[in-house]
C-alpha cells in the first residue's frame, strides 16, 4: 500500500492503482472522456489531466487514467494549471468536433471560446469525439469489427471498407460505452439495425419482450446461458434467480 494525498485528503491505496482510480475513490470528480472503467485505457482524449508532485517535490501534469501510483505522491486535481490544461483540451476537440454537446458543455464549464478554425466540420450529425471507447469495446468483446478508418480530419470510426461487418453481432456494446450518442442503433418491434447492418431480435421465453440478437445469444456467457431450458430477458433472469433463491430458503426452514 502507499499513501497519497489527493486535494489535501490523505488515502492509501494499493501500489498500481492509478491517479484517477484513486481520486475517484474519495468522490473526487475528474473529466474523462475516453476513459471507460469495463476497457483497458487508453490515455487519448488528455482531459483527464492533474498536477502530481513525486517524493523529490518535482512537479508534472500526468494523464490520471494511464498513471500508476507508485509511490508516496501528492495529486492536485483542479490547479489553475489544470484547468488551463483541460481547457487547451476541450478546445482543440471541440475544433473538431463542434457539434458534440458533451465537448459543448464542457467548452462552457472551462470557459472555453471555440478555435478560429480555417476547417469547420459542417456534417451536424457527426457527434463523434474520436475517444475510440467504442473500438476498444468490440475489440474487447474479440470482434474487432469497427476501427479508425483515415487520418487527421478525416478520421472517424467505422466498419472496414465502411461494408457491413460479417463478424459484428448486433450487442450494442459499442454504442452503450460511446460518451456522446454518435454511434446510430435503431430497433423496431422485431429488429436492431446498428452499422448498416439489421439483425433479428429475439423474444424472451418469459415475457416475450424481444432483447438480444441471435448471434449475441450464440455468445456463451452467464448472460445469455438458457434457464431451464429457456431464453431469458435480462429482468426475467433476475426474476428467476430470486424466485429460485426464495424457495431455497423456504425449504431450509421447513427442514
Ligand atoms: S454491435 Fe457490432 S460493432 Fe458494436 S460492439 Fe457489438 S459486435 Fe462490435
Ligand atoms: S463513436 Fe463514440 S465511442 Fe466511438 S470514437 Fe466516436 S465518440 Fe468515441
Ligand atoms: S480520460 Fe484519461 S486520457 Fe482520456
């Protein structure tokens, strides 16, 4: 364990923890943008930055998300440095990325004026930061379906040759960790449309609400695991898990 301060307040926190684990563990509240606690980080968007003073008094600004605590430090997390820091950030995405209203709310709490930008994006709809949470999280889930496509102003996510993508399963993971609501996921009554791509949705044996994709129930995890022999919603899985642990314990009693 090595102790740390983090805005004056004292904690000890397990070698390797990182910076912002740290300062989240007190309520301390850092901007992040391409961190994501379920995905390996990835230090790309450098909101996150705080002030970290080492044991030789030497002072530096760090990425909290990338930066393991080693040693006994002091962080500071809302300097003016910081804040000039964070504010410079916002700035340059927001050059590229206008249309985000989480960049825009942001531009408004660092007292950020936007760039006088010779290229201004003028595509409204384009909402995406370019954090890459998303990539990460297909990458993680082993599809590796969506990637960086292109350089500089151009980059942007998307399938490869911006094809449907044969090995996407239609889960959704990407669009539920996307920071701003770029990533489009339409469904109907019976389908899921996400990429170009539509999958069937299918019911759930208990209440017949249609949730999951049959290529994500192909995916062999506790979540999709049949009960009984049947497929079952998320909120009729935990139904029946409570039902099972209550007969449970009224068998124990009448033993
Ligand atoms: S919906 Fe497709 S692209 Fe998105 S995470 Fe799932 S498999 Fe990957
Ligand atoms: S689509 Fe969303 S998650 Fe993916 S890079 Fe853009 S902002 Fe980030
Ligand atoms: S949240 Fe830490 S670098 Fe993006």
């Amino acid at each position: 364990m090595v102790e740390v301060t983090i805005d004056g307040q004292k904690i000890e926190v397990e070698k390797g923890t990182t910076a912002l684990e740290a300062a989240r563990s007190l309520g301390i509240e850092i901007p992040t943008l391409c961190y994501h606690e379920g995905l390996p980080p990835d230090g790309n968007c450098r909101l996150c930055q705080v002030e970290v003073t080492d044991a030789r008094g030497r002072t530096n600004l760090v990425i909290s998300c990338m930066y393991p605590i080693k040693g006994p430090v002091e962080i500071r997390t809302d300097t003016e440095r910081v804040r000039d820091a964070r504010a410079f950030v916002v700035k340059l995405l927001l050059a590229r990325s206008p249309h985000s209203p989480v960049l825009q709310h942001l531009a408004e709490e660092y007292g950020v004026e936007p760039l006088d930008a010779r290229f201004v994006p003028e595509d409204e709809t384009d909402l995406c930061i370019r954090c890459g949470r998303c990539v990460r999280a297909c990458a993680t889930l082993g599809n590796n379906c969506i990637e960086f496509v292109w350089r500089g102003w151009e980059k942007e996510v998307n399938t490869p040759f911006k094809e449907p993508s044969n090995s996407c399963i239609g889960c959704g993971a990407c669009a539920q960790v996307c920071p701003t609501g770029a990533i489009r996921v339409t469904e109907d009554e019976t389908t899921r449309t996400i990429w170009d791509r539509t999958f069937d949705l299918v019911a759930c044996e208990r209440c017949g609400v249609r949730f999951a994709t049959p290529e994500q129930l192909k995916v062999v995890s506790p979540e999709f695991k049949p009960v009984d022999g049947r497929v079952l919603c998320p909120r009729c899985r935990k139904l029946e898990e409570a039902r099972a642990v209550a007969s449970g314990l009224g068998a124990q009693e009448e033993n």
